[in-house]
C-alpha cells in the first residue's frame, strides 16, 4: 500500500469552475488547497502563514508583504504572487511569500510525493533578469530553533532570469562544506523546453528495508533529473532530517542576489535601466483540473493572460547533473530561524532611536564642537557599538605615532558615519566588525549581520538613484568592501569589489576622481 501526502497544489488550483484535486492509482490525498475566495483576497490564513520582512540573505533585494497586491486570490481558484517595484521599502521591490502550516512526514515503508504545474510565461529573458521564483520544503525543526541547514532543505524548482532550466537541490548537515557541500547543496538541473506548463515533483521513497536504500527523486513531467540515497548522506541523523522527520512548503518569488551571474552587472553596470530590466516577473497564478500550478509572468497580467493553459511534453537534458549554487534558505551567515517578521532588528529589541546628541562623551571636545545633522536616528545598541568603537577599538587602530590625535580620528569618522542611512549602517557594521576583532567575540555577530544586512539594501537602492556614480555611493561601496573583508565575507567582497571596478569604469576611471583623494586611496586599497 502506498500513500501519497500532500498533493501539494502550492501555487493554485483549477479553472473558474468548481476546483477537485486529481486522484492517482495506489495513492491516497492527504492535503490539498484549491485557494477558493474572492478576487483581491488573501489566501486562507489557517493554511498558510503570509511571511512578511526582508529576508537579508543572498543579497536579495524584496521585502515581502501581506499586502494584497503582492499575495492575493485571483477569485478563480488560483493564488497570484507578483513582485512590484516599490521605492518605498529597503530594495525597492516588495513581493510574496507563502510557507505552509501544514506539515507532513514521508511515511515509513511507503511512497510520498508532491507535486506542482508550473508555468513561467511568454515576457522576454531580457524582462526577468533578477527574478528568483522557488517551489520548496524546509525541515520543520527550523521553526523550532535549530539552524539550517541542519533543519533540511529540499529545493523542488528554482529558476532565475528567465533561463529555461530548473534547478533541484538538497541543503543538510552544517555550512559550510558538511556532507550536502554547503552552500552549493547536492543539485541536479534540466532543461526546460518553453514557456507552457510543466509538472514538478519530489518523491520519497522509504520502501527499501535500510534507511542507506532509501531515495529522494526529482522529476519534470515525469523525467527523472536528480536523486540522491541514504547510502550518498551516508549519516542517518542528517538523512532523517531530509526523508524521516517532518516537513512543510514554502512558495515565493525573491528578486536578486548572489546567485545571479551577472549581479555586478545588473545592479553597476545597468544603473539607469534597472527599473525596466526587473519590471516584468514572474507571477504563480493558476491550476487547471489535474495540473497543479500555473506561473505566468506580467507586472500587471491581463485578464487573459490568467485563462490561458496548455499542456506540452518535457524533453530535458542535463539529468543527474550536479549544480552548485546557494541555499534559497540563506546565505551560509544567517542561521536564525524564520520569522513573519523577518526584517525586525535582530540585535536589539529597542527599535527607539537617540538624537545624535547622546552620542556624548566618548567623542572627545573636537567633535562635540561639531554641528551634526539630525537626519539619522541612533539605537541604543548601535551607540553601545559606537562608543566602544571610540573608547577602544580607535586606540589599537590608530596608534599615536601615525602623527594625528585621536580626536582627529574620531571626527573623521563621525563626518562620514552621519552621511545618510546607508552609509550610518555600512559603517556601524565596519565599527562593529572592528570591535569584534578586539573583543574575541568573533566576525559574524547577530549585531554586525544586522548593519551588513541593512547596508546591502540600502546600497542596492542607491545604485538605483540618480545619484548611482556620485563620490559618496563610490566611498559606500568601498567601505561596504571593507566590511565585508573584515567580516570574512569574501566571496561577496568579491561581487561588490567587481561593481566598484564598473562604477569607477562609468565615471570615467580614476583620472575622473582625483579630486578626491581619500577615496581615490581607498580604491586603490
């Protein structure tokens, strides 16, 4: 006897007409949602929680939102997720996201799977640069505090750009290398044919007698195109949290990040047209009867664009092939478990900010002198970072013989730090990630994550201003780079320092920037 969980309908169910989910020989249904309400609605929130927040991994750029323009029912059996430029929010995009409250574990001795219809649309490659949709399942252990990704992950679809390939991977164990070669995952990709539907499955498979028998299978339209065994972990305690221990879904559309190729590119080098390079996504929209999830892209779909469906035939490539690329979960820095808030200060629940003023004595009498301006507020934890910053870490760094005082040093840096709110958070984080060095307490706290984090959406949301290629974006790169460096995060020094080589280049070259030397130094540094 098998028995078949979740038949999971993630993205939506059928036509207008009245949505059963479709039945399989030797399989029972074990959950489903056919996502009936009226059009503008939110899906049902005790199957669903709605994730709101900034993420701040990958370098991802979306905020995701409960709002109804971003997770809405079509009022057709169908759920839309849809990204929106916004310049409003940290990014400038907002977009959907959809975990499920129903877990499941694949049952011992039987056959699971779940599975999905996708379709992504006719809008031109050029229209999804940046867009990241992912169909996928995390360990439900994660909502309980244990880190990933030992919590398990299972990645069913993920697509970017608009490339004809999906991607099927498994997170597990620790980050990084561990036995899944963290953050790459053990992937394997296919080609996809065109744009039309196409059927995305996992499948468990706990009928062999030993756990090292045991498989998890990924198929498009019925053609295997990766798998991995028991006997491949090799550690029953990490293949559990893959194939024995509960688990639950996860849908949503992330725009940007370090999986992107191109990335410098895209967020340097196509400054003016970045807008229009990202306008058109990818939006979930609809099942048909038998066929679990349809994907269209449009940043404002019509009407028809949701009716159309058509069935093809898969014809992939590449199966069994293993891809490395990151975690959708996270970036290998942030273990904390999700929240529906994701974007809330993780260092310090005082989110009260102080006038500049209580920045106080630790200055010294040369920069309390100084008129601050006032347009950026400080929290009590970042003032605790500052003041250390200026009471000790400042006296191992800039040692007396340089030949200025540290009063100099110290309105040096409060000239730049109250800049603006990028370059505040890019350089409390810089402060923090010194103090560390210092202190023992070691190069990726929770408190310099959070400014890391909150530096890297602040920056994308320069690079989309008019003021993209000014001084002052060029110095925020370099300090970000320098943040970066210190903090160990070097693969993403790496990206950043590659856009800074572009920005430069926009500007002109170095010959274009002599006029400041300072940053024309730390360039060069």
């Amino acid at each position: 006897m098998r028995s078949y969980h979740a038949y999971f309908l993630p993205t939506l169910a059928s036509l207008a007409s009245a949505w059963a989910p479709p039945s399989y020989a030797g399989y029972t249904l074990q959950w489903s949602d056919s996502f009936s309400g009226s059009a503008g609605s939110s899906p049902n929130s005790n199957t669903w929680n709605i994730i709101t927040g900034n993420p701040g991994v990958n370098g991802e750029l979306e905020t995701y939102t409960s709002s109804n323009a971003n997770v809405q029912l079509s009022g057709g059996s169908t759920l839309q997720l849809v990204p929106w430029a916004d310049g409003s929010v940290s990014g400038g995009w907002t977009s959907g996201r959809v975990e499920s409250k129903y877990v499941f574990t694949p049952s011992a001795g039987k056959i699971t799977f779940a599975e999905a219809d996708i379709r992504f649309g006719t809008n031109p490659t050029s229209n999804k640069q940046g867009i990241w949709p992912a169909f996928w399942i995390l360990g439900n252990s994660i909502r309980s505090g244990t880190a990933w990704p030992r919590c398990g992950e299972l990645d069913i679809l993920e697509t970017i750009d608009g490339q004809l390939t999906g991607y099927g991977t498994a997170h597990c164990d620790v980050t990084p290398g561990g036995i899944c070669n963290e953050s790459n995952g053990l992937g394997g990709s296919i080609t996809i044919p065109d744009q039309s539907w196409h059927t995305w499955r996992i499948t468990w498979d706990r009928t062999p007698s030993s756990w090292q028998s045991e498989t998890i299978t990924w198929y498009m339209d019925g053609r295997q195109f990766h798998q991995i065994s028991g006997s491949q972990i090799g550690d029953s305690t990490i293949w559990a949290t893959l194939c024995h221990d509960p688990l639950y879904f996860i849908l949503n559309v992330a725009v940007g990040g370090n999986w992107f190729k191109s990335w410098p590119d895209l967020i340097y080098g196509k400054l003016t047209q970045q807008r229009y390079w990202w306008g058109l996504t990818w939006t979930v929209d609809r099942f048909r009867p038998g066929i679990p999830g349809y994907c269209t892209d449009g940043f404002n779909p019509s009407k028809d664009s949701k009716k159309v469906s058509r069935r093809h035939v898969m014809r992939g490539k590449n199966v069994g092939k293993r891809i490395h690329r990151p975690s959708r979960r996270m970036n290998g820095a942030d273990t904390s478990s999700p929240s529906h808030h994701l974007n809330q200060d993780r260092h310090c629940p005082d989110e009260e900010t102080r006038p500049l003023s209580t920045i106080g004595r630790n200055l010294g009498d040369a920069i309390l002198a100084q008129s601050l301006p006032a347009a950026v507020g400080v929290t009590p934890c970042s003032l605790k970072i500052i003041n250390e910053f200026f009471t000790s870490t400042t006296k191992r760094l800039y040692p007396v013989n340089l030949g200025f005082s540290l009063d100099e040093v110290k309105l040096m840096w409060v000239r730049l730090l109250f800049t603006d709110n990028a370059t505040y958070h890019c350089n409390v984080g810089l402060m923090q990630a010194c103090n560390e060095i210092f202190s023992g307490d070691g190069n990726g706290s929770v408190k310099a994550l959070h400014h890391l984090s909150r530096t890297l959406t602040r920056v994308q949301t320069r690079l989309a201003s008019d003021d993209a290629l000014s001084d002052s974006s060029i110095a925020l790169v370099v300090s970000l780079i320098s943040q970066e460096q210190i903090s160990d995060q070097l693969d993403a020094a790496e990206i950043h320092a590659k856009g800074l080589e572009k920005m430069v280049q926009l500007r002109g070259g170095l010959g274009s920037l002599e006029g400041n030397v300072p940053l024309v130094l730390g360039i060069c540094k």
